[in-house]
C-alpha cells in the first residue's frame, strides 16, 4: 500500500504564498500520477492538479497560473507551490495518487487557510 504524509499548510493572508509537500513510502518504483485535490466544508473534493512521471500537467480552472505543482520522481515527491493565493483557497488540501496495484491513495490531508 502507498502512504502519503503531506506538510506546507497553514495560516496566510490573502495574495500570499505556501508550499505543500507531498512524499510516497511503501512502493518501490516511480508513481504514474500524483495530485492536490481539496476539500472545502460543505462542498465536494475537488481536484487542483496533478502531474505524470512525464511531466505532463493538469490544472483547475481557478488555480492556473497562481499554482504550480512540481514532482521529484526519484523521492516519489509531489509539491504546489500556491501564491496569490484568495480566501475562496481555503480548504484542506489532499495529496492523491492512483496505481494499478493499490488503486487510489489519500494523504491525511493538511489545512489552508486564507484570510482576507
């Protein structure tokens, strides 16, 4: 089974800036994709981004050109860098990963919050 142990949240003010860090342990080869979903109260998970081991990158509609998500595949590590960052980003953040083999795995998820 995948674990994932997420770090880089916390308390920012609105137009700042936070990184989350994401890593992978239990599996001996490069994940395929890995992600940033969120979660706000009262409203379903949704996704952020995610990037393949390739490269190739996906982005919510709100988040382009404020996120960055960014991977190193040699410590099966996945970060976003999120500046200009708007009270509408508070939430918890999930770092997400799918195999063929364990199917989809969720960190614990760790807290945004963005005041105005």
């Amino acid at each position: 089974q995948v674990q994932l142990v997420e770090s880089g949240g916390g308390l920012v003010q609105a137009g700042g800036s936070l990184r989350l860090s994401c890593a992978a342990s239990g599996i001996r080869f490069v994940l395929d994709r890995m992600g940033w979903y969120r979660q706000a109260p009262g409203k379903q998970r949704e996704l952020v981004a995610t990037m393949t081991k390739g490269g190739n990158t996906n982005y919510e509609d709100s988040v382009k050109g404020r996120f960055t998500i960014s991977r190193d595949n040699a410590k099966n590590t996945v970060y976003l860098q999120m500046n200009s960052l708007k009270p509408e980003d508070t939430s918890v953040y999930y770092c997400y990963t799918n195999t063929a083999i364990f199917g989809t795995s969720w960190g614990q998820g760790t807290q945004v919050t963005v005041s105005s």
